[in-house]
C-alpha cells in the first residue's frame, strides 16, 4: 500500500452524478407524472449532451487527479483523492456508538478509469444508440423512455463507482440492476422480453442477499471491534483489528471455524456472481439480449457487469486478508472463462454468442483478480469495454442492415454489402481474440501470466490451462461468427437481400472510435515487458495510475522464453481455434454434416448449456412455484386468511349485525337519543361510584 | 330572602314554568317558540346575578336574537297554520319513565346537595375587580382558549358550508 | 349573600329533565331541536353556576372556565341550529312532514 | 335612585314626546320639500296652521280615537303583545347612549346617562336583536298574507344585518378599546394630529411642523370612515326604514307585517319606528361624531375657561347645557340626515339587500377589522402608546 493519499474536497464531481441524473429526472417526471413527452430531438441532445458533459468532467477531475493543472507533479507528493461530500446521509448514535455515512463521492484512480470508461464508452453508445432507436421499426414510441432509462442507468453506475461508502455503492449496484431489468424488458410488449427482464432482476437478488449479508457481516464485525463505519477508507483504515477473526461455522456445515474476511470475501463475492454473471448465476445474461443492442452494448457487455470486477477490485484490502475467498474468485472465474467459452461455440444468435464470450471473458477478470492481479483485471476490463462494445454494436449494425434478422445461420455474404461494419468487427475479433499488438492481447497475456506465476494459487497450472484453452474457444466462436456472418454466399430470406448497405453515420461513427480503441486500448497498459523491448521507458501506466488504490504484485521475473512460452501457448490455441472455423465454416463446410453424428450428442448438450436453465427450473422455480401454489397461495392464503380469517370474521360481523344488532337500529331518532341518555346515565353511574 | 335570591327564584321559576310549556301545554309552536325566549331571558338574568355579564349578553344576542328568530323565521316561511305540533305525543310510558328519571335526578341532587358534596368550595364572596366583564373573559378567551376559540370557528364554519348545501333545492 | 350553588344545579338539572322530556315525547322536529337548545341551556347554567363557585384561584385571579366554556356551547348550539334547520328543510321538501317518525327510512 | 329616575325620565320624555312627534312634522315637511310640494298644511286651528305643527296633535288624536281591530283567527294574546316588544326597545335602547358628560356640583357627581353600563355597545345590539320579534309576532299574529311576508322579510333582514351591525362597529371597539360609551364619549373629546402617523415611519423635516398643528377631533368618523358608513347603513336596515323597508313595502306588502293593525296599535309600531330613529341617530352620534363633545373644546377647557369668570359651580353648569345641546344638534342633524337618505333613495329589491348585507358591507367589515388591527399593530410596533389612526 502506497502513503496516505492527500484528500482534496472537491464541489465538481457531484455534477458528474447530477447532470444525467438530472436529464433523466427531468424527462421521467413529465413521462411519468404528466403522461407528456418531450421533442425526440430535445430528448436525444439532452442524454447526449449530459452524458458528454459526464464524461468532461470526468476528464477535468482526472486531470485535477494527477495534476495536470500546473500543481505538483504526482510523484512528489501521495496520491490524491478527489472528494465531495454532500450531507450527511445517516447518521445514528451517540459517543462510542455513532456511525454515520455521508452521501460523498470519491474520485480516486480506480473511480477515474472506471468512470471515464462508463461516460466515454456510454456517451459513444448513447449516440449510437441515436440511430438505432430511429432504425428501429417497432413503433413503440418509447424513444423518450428509452433514454431516460439510458441517462438513468449512467447516474447509477456513476453512483456505483464514485460512491464512497458501501451503502451508496449499494444504492448505485441496485440502481443500475433496476435499469438493466428497465431495459432488458424496454420490449415489453413481448412477453419474452418481459419475463428475461424479470429473470435477470430475480437471479441478480440471489447475489444482491449476497451483498447485503456482506455488508452487514462486515459492518457488525467492524462495529464489534468499536469501528462502526462504512466508508471505505475507514474500512480499509480498521479491517487490520478484526481481519484475523474467525466465525464458528453451523452444524449443518461440518462445524469448524471460517475466518471472518473470508466469509465477508464470500459474501461480497456472491454479489459479484449475480451482477458480473459468473458461473452458477450466469443463466440471466444470455436472456439479457432480448433488450434493444444498444443496452446490451452498453450494460451487460461493457459497464454493468464489470461492476462486480470493480467490486472486488474497490475491496482489494479485503481479498488480500482472505486467500481462501481469492481461490474460490479465481476457480469460479476460470471455469466460467471455459464454460462460457463452450457455449458460446454452439449458440446461433449473434447477441447470444457475444453474451457467453462477455461471460466468458468476464471469467478471465475474475481469474486475474483471484489471482491479487487486480490492476491487470481492471486493464482487462478496460479494454474488453472497447472491443466488447464495438462487437455488440457491430451486431447491431448487421441487425439493423438485415432488418433484425439475428440467427447467423440466416446471414452470411455480408462482407460485400456491410463493407465499414465488416471492418471495424474484423477489428472486434482480432482484439479479443489477443491479435498480438491489439488491446487484448496485452490484457489476456498479462492475465495469464499473473495465473502462471501464481503459485500460492492451488491448481494454477490447471488454470492456466484453462486460460489457454479459453482463448482458443475464443478463437473459434469469433470467427465462427464472422464467417457466418461476413463470408460465404447469403442465406438471407430473398425478401431481406434488397437494399443492404452500412447503417447511418450516427451509429458508424461511435464504432469506428472504438475500433481505434480496441486495436490501440493496450496501449495504457502496455506490459513492462514489451514496453522495454519497444523503448517505452514507462510503460502499465495504468498500472502504475492504480498503484495508489491496489497492491501491485512483484514484476515477474520473465525472460525472452518464459514471455514466448507463454505468448506462443496463446497463440498457438488462438490459431487452432481460427483454424478449425476457418475448415469448418468456409473452406470445408460439409465437414459439419460430416461431424454431427459423432459430436450429436456432446454438441446438443452445448447447445442446450448444458441443461443448466432445466436444472435450476427443476430444482429451485418448480418446486417453489408448486409451493406457493398449492400451500401458500390456496392453503393459507385463500383458505386460512381469506377464508377463514377476513371472511369469516366478515360473516361473524354479518350474523351478528343481521340477528343482534339491526333491532338497535330502528331508524327512529329519539330512540337513539334515548339510547344515547341510557348510555351518558350508565356512564355517570360508573364515574360517581 | 335577598332581593338576590328573590331575584333568582323569579327568573327560575319563569324559566321552569316557560320551559314546560314549551314542551308540555302550549298549543301552537309559535308559542313553544315564545315559551323559549322566555326562558332563555330568565337564564340571562339568572347568569347576570351570578357575575357572568358578557354570557348574560350574548345569551340574549344569540339564543333570543338569533337562534330563536331563526326557529321563527322557518316556521313562518314553512307556513304551519294549524299549529304546526303534529300528531299527539306517542308512548305515554316513556313520559313518565323519563319523569322518574328526572325525579330521582333531582332527588340525587338534593341529596347530594344536602351531604355537602357541593359545599368542597364554598363561594367566594369578594370576587377581583371586573370579574365576568368583556375585557377579562375577552382576555382569558384570547389567550389561555385561543386554540378552542380557533376550533369553535371551524365549527362554525363547517355549519354555514353544511347549512347552505342541506338548505339548496338542487345541488348543482 | 350569593344564590347557593346547590339551586343553580337543581335548576339546570330540572331544565336538562324538561328539555330530555320534550326531545323524547314529542314527534315534531322543531319541538324537539327546541328541546335540545333547552338542554344546551341547561348545561350552560351549571357551567356558569360552576365558574361562580371555582372563580378565583388559589392566587386570588380570576378564572373563567366555565364561562368560556359556556361561550363555546353557545357557540355549537348557533351552529347545530343552522344545520338543524337545514336539515329540517330538506325533510319538509321530501317528505312533505315535521314529524321525525317519518324519516326513519335509514334502518334494518 | 332619584338621579336615576330623573335621568330615565328625561330621555323618555325628549325622545318620545318631543322627538317622536316633532320627526313626523319634519319628515312631512322635508318630504313635501323634496318633491316640490307643499304639505302638512291642512290641519287648522282657528284658520291658524302653525306651519302644519297641528298634523302630530291631529295624528295623536285620530289614533287614539279610531276602532282597534282584531282580525278574525288572529292570536289575540300575540297580536296585542308584538307593537309592544316593537316598543319597548326602542324606548331601552337609548337608556346607555351618554347625552352629557361628568360633572361635579358640590359634592355630587353624576354622569348624563340613565345607564352606565359596562358593555353598553353590546346592550345596543342585545336590544337590536330584541326588537325583532315584535315585526316577526305581528306579521304571525295577523293572520294575514300581506302581514306573513312582511315578517318574514323582515326576520330574515333584521337578522342578517344584525350580523354585519356588529361587525361593521368592531373596529371602534379596538381604537377606543372600551364598550363604553361614556369611556368613548370621554375618548373622543379629545384631538389627534392628522399627520402623526407620519411619525410612525419618521420623524417631520424641519420646516413642515406645521403639519403638527392640523388637527381633528377624534371621532369615530374621522378614526374609522369606513365603519362610519357601514355601521349607518346596517342601522338604518335594521330599523326597516327606506329605502330599506322591504318588510313593509307598501306598494308591494300594503304596511308588511302591520298591515292589520289601527288605532293605538298601529300608532305604537309608528312610535316605535320613529324613536328608532332618533336612536339610532343618538348611537351613531356616541359611537362616531363624538357624543357630546364640542369639536376643539374639551370638557376641562369649557369648565377651566367659564369657572375663570364665573366660578366653578356655574361652569359645570355652563359646560353641561353646552354638552347636552350639542348632543342633540348631532341628534337633530343626524336625523335630519335619515330623512335626507329616506327621501332620496328608490326602494331596494330584496335580492339586492340581501346581497348588499353578505357580499359588500360583510367583507367591507372584516376588511375594516384587519386593516385597523394592522394599523394599530403597526403602531403599537413602531411608537408604543401612539394612538391609533
């Protein structure tokens, strides 16, 4: 850990939170109060613009961050944090007991690169989405809701990142959960869409109680220990007393003892599960690609789901004291990577094969982190937010072009049609499948040499392993996908061939910025070692920016053979991947017919993923629907308390007024009143005695 | 006996005799109407020789001139010629179970008179200069009873809205 | 010498009997909105009377309790007539009658 | 007791004897004035006129001797009882109404009111609301169509204005902040700097002090003009007279609730309606144009200059003959002023004069009650014990 930061107040970067939030205030409220709606073109200059704005200031507060601004230079004087409180949110207590939490935002190096890619890679998306929203030819009308959601989902995930305390980061987690689920079912009138919508938001629970148990558990720990608090500097300040505590484990779970960080590792992890769909709660994001592609882009590519890698990264202080939760990160991050890698090579929906490669490339972050790789992590994820979003949007381009046809297996021949948007995918493909030079090269490559030097890891070479074989997973479905997409001779439906051709500026433009990004993203984090062998005298810079907020690891001792060892073992899965759907899918395509009686049966199980959507509708969703049903819903709830309990209270009430008490109601005033008197005199009665 | 007390018995008797008949043998409801100035007039006096002033004067302004006038005022416009009191009273029974009643009322009050409960706080005889005058009830109400002055004119309030809508042929 | 408390309450509590008396026996509304305000009356007599007896505290300032109280039922009993008599009204208009037997329609 | 008797007696006989008669004289005369007319010149005595004097004398006696009828179904305990509630409150009312001040002979003092009662203002309006029921009896007892109406017009009139009476008069109670009128008389012998209020916001440049020296009397008129005109309009409402005498319009109503009234019946509803007027111009002298006191005159002026020369016996006696017969010119020109408004005005519509007592003179009033509040707020704010203005 580096020296106290130096702590500089800091009014600006609410504005960051505050300008979308307030678009999308502003449009919702007419939307939803007074059922008006706003121009389409106000609406789009408006989320635009504030995302724009967004994202200059993050910018300025960056450059305020490392001193640009004529200050100091960065080396001479701690790292700084840029910090804005606004009030105190919560605060209880007396004395020994307080606790508060402010509403105050933090902007240190992990909030800036997280925060300048959400508003950067969100505002190229929104413009983007300008001109899918208009191509769109479902007549919804939701443009405005669209946006509003869009800008809202920013605010949150601003919220997330800049929060400073676990509670606003809370609120930011649940925030962009509620826009995802907004937005994945933005369709609604399709009754698909609505229930994905509803999937993603109840798997996304299962990980939030995780979360929520996290805090607590920490928060009870720490308070235990007289530290109540929840901010995360004096979280990090006070974990050191309770980090060796130990919770005895119940009964049911063999007994024994569990350390507290671990559980709270666990916990916190759990979380990050639902939210980055890590294996066994990846079944919502798939579902996810029901919504408009931009969002896909946008949320359950590049930003939202990378939000439990930041979770876990913001929390570094807390995984470095749990080793045992850092092997269950980096095992559960590896067989996803694999996993997901494995399906994506069966799936035939274009988002649907760019949804498993974002699981499975997810699984490569959570790998790194595990790993105590957390700055490699964060690089990886920074540049799978540029190719990511650059495929997805490509994806969309071609649904556009083809008039939403999304089945591959209904494409093909594009390349000559869609000749920019061919381009910049072919760009997408090489940088994630590690193309040397291209950003994802550098990332996959630093991962998997952190997991090859981790040797504290149990099992890193099978990991490792798994790494290799992943990338060359990743290989093949990415050119699987472009050549059954791009190459061969169209099998589009004769009606679709007519007019085919790159889809308006508004949506080329966005991606062509980030297909100079993809291809040059790794730049930022250029590895030292290829940095010397280039003459780059400060290369990982991005390492070096984050060393303020994480614990950088020792520089591996590599040597020319290691690094080409390890480069030559990726490339080699690379190049066998793109080899076997090279044969498969265009040189020898009736070798797939060839094939399939004798992969029939393993590849119906890929297709199917395994049946893990069937397991859990057998083992969790029938049942419980069969119990609420039958014993919640008919036995108690309509038998027990309705029909026992507010009818036959409602019945009691009914006998008794129809047989006993309708004779006091004779409709004679001064009867009443003579009621009335015998009262007031039993009354007198009983106060005189 | 006092002038006071003869006082007193005078206005109480007007009062008793004008408020049986009222109820009891008057023969037109104009008259019961009379019947009841008369007795408010006699409490007016009643109040007056208890040091209550103002109540004595906005007894006659309110229940005289307002309340009893407004009874008038309906009676005339209802146009009740032939006496207006309607059938005969029913259940002679319950006259004289509420007789009972209020004899025994009253037997209890002598009784309890005669035990002295009502002797806990005997009379003050030199009562504070002005006491019952307008300025210092004005003063207690404005201060100390602000609050149920507020609340009585909400009462009041609340009538004139519920009056004019009862009283509207059509609600439109 | 002061009238004894002691017939201030026989008093009113011989008006409130009346008023009880009328507001039960007789049939005819107006009679029987009379009646009430002869209760009202009554009450406000022992008021009154009560405030004469409790008039000065035990600092020797006056008091006036009961005559506000009083002020107040005065007050309500304006108010009660005006809705009384509207009532009244609309009863005449619908059921062309001053007798309160007649508007027992709201019963079992 | 004999003072009290005396100063009762007084009042009676003024106002019933020398009043009452004297208004019917004048009001013919004005009347007959006002519509280029002669008028009340025919009774003679000898061939001798005496201006049309003679007409009260002869009224007196016409009624006196005329049948005193009873319609047939009237109810005759009713019927006799209503001209004299309508009576007799009229004679009461003017029992507070101060017609002289205090003064001392010897060792006696005695104060120019049969009644000097704490809440004399209010006894005004316990009366007011009394005198109701006399129309509202007549026009039942009658048993007559014309006579119904009549009452009920003037229930509902007398009723309504008697709210609005009260209100409109709030505001003098807060500036002399008494309900006595003696208390009011005393107050309003005095002057006040027209100007002063200019003192509540600064002090007079040099150079204008002569504005100090414009001064008033501190009457009700002058202190609350718009009370002044509202409580005139109310009074004269309640008392049914033109161009407010809907109850009895006689050309829609024949006489209105005294339709079926002759004689010495119908001579007391008369009576009652002339001695009205003289009270009413009596309470609106106390109440507005100072009672009894001679504008720029004080009491202790009149005494301190008279007693200088005669001695102070005398000047008491001086100042009380001055008080009471300016008292009185107030009472005669404000009469005379009712007569003026009676002849003037065309008969309202009943629509109208009920409209004119809910929507213009009740919020006028309350209007009046806040911006006096206001007014004596701000003055008790900024100059503590500054009178009000």
């Amino acid at each position: 850990m580096p020296a106290d930061p130096q702590w500089i107040e800091d009014a600006l970067l609410r504005w960051i939170v505050f300008v979308p939030l307030g678009t999308a205030l502003a449009s919702g409220l007419l939307l939803a109060v007074f059922r008006r709606t706003l121009s389409s073109s106000l609406v789009v200059w408006m989320s635009c613009g504030s995302v724009f704005a967004s994202f200059g200031l993050s910018s300025l507060s960056f450059a305020k961050l490392v001193g640009l601004f004529g200050e100091v230079p960065v080396d001479d004087v701690p790292p700084r944090v840029l910090i804005d409180t606004l009030y105190t949110w919560v605060g209880v207590g007396v004395g020994n007991s307080a606790f508060s939490a402010d509403l105050a935002f933090r902007y240190d190096a992990l909030s800036a690169v997280m925060c300048l890619v959400v508003t950067g890679v969100g505002f190229l998306i929104h413009v983007y989405s300008v001109g899918y929203m208009r191509a769109d030819t479902r007549d919804d009308g939701g443009l405005q809701r669209f946006f509003c959601y869009l800008n809202l989902f920013i605010a949150a995930m601003l919220v997330l990142v800049l929060a400073d305390n676990l509670l606003l980061m809370f609120l930011g987690w649940e925030g962009v959960g509620l826009c995802s689920y907004l937005l994945i079912g933005f369709w609604y009138g399709d009754r698909q869409n609505a229930y994905a919508g509803s999937k993603a938001f109840i798997v996304n629970r299962i990980g939030d109680f995780g979360f929520i148990v996290g805090i607590l558990l920490l928060f009870w720990s720490m308070a235990d220990a007289g530290q109540p608090a929840v901010s995360f500097r004096a979280i990090e300040a006070g974990f050191g007393s309770v980090a060796s505590q130990t919770l005895a484990l119940p009964g049911w779970l063999g007994g024994g003892e569990i350390g507290l960080a671990t559980s709270i590792g666990l916990c916190f992890f759990l979380g990050a599960v639902g939210k980055s769909a890590q294996l066994p709660l990846f079944v919502w994001l798939p579902d996810a690609m029901a919504g408009p592609t931009p969002v896909s882009a946008l949320i359950h590519a590049a930003t939202m789901v990378t939000a439990g890698v930041y979770m876990a990264v913001r929390l570094s202080f807390l995984y470095e004291a749990a080793p045992g939760a850092l092997v269950v990160i980096a095992w559960t991050g590896g067989v996803t990577a694999v996993f997901a890698a494995l399906l994506a090579t069966a799936q035939n929906d274009i988002k649907k094969v760019l949804a498993y490669s974002t699981i499975s490339q997810l699984g490569y972050m959570f790998l790194a982190v595990g790993c105590g790789a957390y700055a490699i992590a964060i690089f990886h994820l920074v540049t799978h937010a540029f190719f990511k979003a650059l495929l997805f949007m490509g994806a969309g381009a071609v649904i556009v072009a083809t008039h939403h046809e999304q089945d591959m297996r209904r494409m093909g021949g594009l390349r000559k049609k869609l000749k920019l948007t061919y381009w910049v995918m072919v760009a997408g493909v090489l940088a994630i499948c590690g193309f040397p030079g291209f950003s994802g090269f550098f990332s996959k490559d630093e991962i998997l040499t952190s997991v090859f030097f981790a040797h504290e890891l149990p099992g890193h070479v099978a990991l490792y392993w798994m790494g290799v074989a992943t990338a060359g997973l990743t290989a093949f479905y990415m050119f699987r996908l472009l050549f059954l997409t791009f190459h061969g001779k169209t099998r589009l439906p004769r009606g679709r061939r007519g007019e085919l051709d790159d889809p308006e500026d508004t949506m080329m433009w966005p991606l062509q910025i980030l297909a100079v990004l993809a291809v040059l993203g790794g730049i930022i984090g250029l590895p030292q070692f290829w940095g010397d062998r280039i003459g780059v005298a400060e290369s990982n810079s991005l390492g070096h920016f984050l060393a303020s907020v994480v614990r950088l690891g020792e520089p591996h001792a590599l040597d020319a053979g290691v690094v080409a060892q390890l480069v030559g073992g990726v490339l080699a899965a690379s190049i066998t991947g793109f080899g076997l759907a090279y044969v498969l899918y265009i040189s020898r395509p009736g070798l797939r017919e060839k094939l399939e009686p004798v992969l029939g049966v393993p590849r119906r199980v890929v297709a199917r993923r395994f049946y893990v959507d069937e397991l859990y509708d057998a083992v969790f969703v029938r049942p419980l629907v069969i119990f609420s049903d039958r014993v919640l819903s008919r036995g108690i709830d309509a038998g027990l308390i309705d029909g026992r309990l507010v009818m036959g209270s409602a019945h009691a009430v009914r006998g008794l007024a129809a047989h006993v008490l309708k004779h006091l109601q004779s409709g004679l005033a001064q009867a009443y009143l003579l009621l009335m008197l015998a009262g007031t005199v039993a009354l007198l009665a009983y106060l005189v005695t | 006996m006092s002038f006071e007390m003869f006082l007193f018995y005078a206005f109480a008797f007007l009062a008793v005799f004008s408020a049986v008949a009222m109820i009891g043998f008057v023969r037109h409801i104009v008259a019961a109407a009379m019947s009841l100035v008369v007795t408010m007039v006699s409490l007016a006096g009643i109040y007056v020789l208890m040091h209550a002033e103002l109540i004595a004067a906005i007894q006659i302004l309110v229940y005289a001139g307002a309340i009893v006038v407004l009874f008038l005022f309906v009676i005339m416009l209802l146009d009740l010629r032939d006496g207006g009191l309607g059938p005969a009273a029913r259940g002679q029974n319950l006259v004289k179970a509420v007789g009972v009643g209020g004899t025994v009322t009253i037997g209890t009050l002598v009784v309890a008179s005669v035990s002295g409960v009502f002797s806990v706080n005997p009379l003050v005889e030199s009562l504070p200069e002005g006491f019952g005058e307008h300025r210092a009830l004005g003063i207690a109400l404005f201060t100390d009873y602000a609050l149920a002055v507020e609340l009585v004119g909400l009462v009041l309030l609340a009538s004139i809205v519920g009056a004019v809508i009862l009283a509207k042929r059509k609600i439109d | 010498m002061s009238i004894p408390i002691e017939h201030v309450i026989s008093l009113s509590a011989l008006l409130f009997v009346i008023g009880v008396v009328g507001a039960l026996t007789r049939r005819n509304l107006i009679v029987i909105l009379m009646s009430i305000e002869l209760m009202l009356n009554a009450a406000n007599l022992a008021l009154v009377g009560f405030n004469r007896v409790w008039s000065v505290t035990a600092e020797g300032a006056a008091r006036y309790d009961g005559q506000v109280f009083a002020l107040m039922v005065i007050a309500v009993a304006a108010a009660e007539v005006a809705v009384g008599l509207g009532i009244l009204l609309s009863l005449i208009r619908n059921r062309d009658s001053l007798n309160v037997d007649d508007a027992s329609l709201l019963r079992w | 007791m004999i003072l009290v008797v005396a100063k009762t007696l007084f009042i009676l006989i003024v106002v019933t004897l020398l009043f009452a008669p004297l208004i019917t004289w004048v009001e013919r005369k004005q009347s007959a004035i006002m519509q280029d007319r002669i008028g009340a010149n025919r009774a003679d005595l000898a061939g001798m006129t005496f201006l049309g004097l003679l007409h009260p004398a002869a009224d007196v006696i016409k009624l006196l001797s005329k049948e005193d009828l009873v319609p047939a179904g009237a109810n005759r305990f009713l019927h006799a009882l209503a001209p004299i509630l309508s009576a007799v409150p009229a004679l009461i009312a003017f029992a507070v109404i101060p017609y002289g001040a205090t003064y001392r002979f010897g060792d006696t003092t005695f104060t120019l009111v049969a009644a000097d009662i704490d809440w004399g203002v209010l006894y005004l309006l316990v009366i007011g609301s009394l005198a109701t029921y006399g129309s509202v009896l007549a026009g039942w007892a009658s048993r007559s169509n014309w006579s119904m109406l009549g009452a009920i017009r003037a229930t509902a009139q007398m009723i309504s204005y008697e709210v609005t009476m009260g209100l409109s008069i709030v505001g003098i109670f807060m500036v002399f902040g008494s309900l006595k009128l003696t208390d009011m008389a005393v107050a309003q012998d005095t002057t006040f700097r027209v100007f002063g209020f200019l003192d509540l916001f600064a002090s007079l440049p040099a150079g204008a002090g002569w504005l100090n020296a414009i001064r008033l009397p501190n009457w009700g008129i002058f202190l609350q003009p718009l009370a002044f005109l509202l409580f005139l309009t109310c009074i004269m409402a309640e008392n049914k007279r033109p161009p407010f005498d809907l109850p009895e319009a006689d050309s829609e109503l024949v006489a209105g609730y005294f339709t079926e009234y002759s004689g010495m019946r119908f001579g007391l509803f008369y009576m009652a309606e002339f001695i009205e007027v003289v009270v009413i111009a009596g309470a609106v002298a106390a109440l507005f144009l100072g009672g009894w006191a001679v504008p720029y005159l004080s009491q202790e002026t009149i005494t301190a200059g008279v007693a200088s020369l005669f001695g102070e016996g005398f000047a008491n006696l001086v100042c009380m003959l001055i008080h009471v017969g300016c008292f009185f010119s107030k009472v005669v020109f404000l009469v005379w002023l009712q007569m003026l408004i009676r002849w003037s005005f065309p008969r309202f519509r009943y629509d109208q004069l009920m409209d004119l007592c809910w929507k213009v003179i009740l919020p006028l009033s309350l209007l009046n009650i806040f911006l006096t509040a206001a007014g004596m707020l701000l003055a008790q704010q900024i100059a503590p014990g500054a009178a009000a203005s």
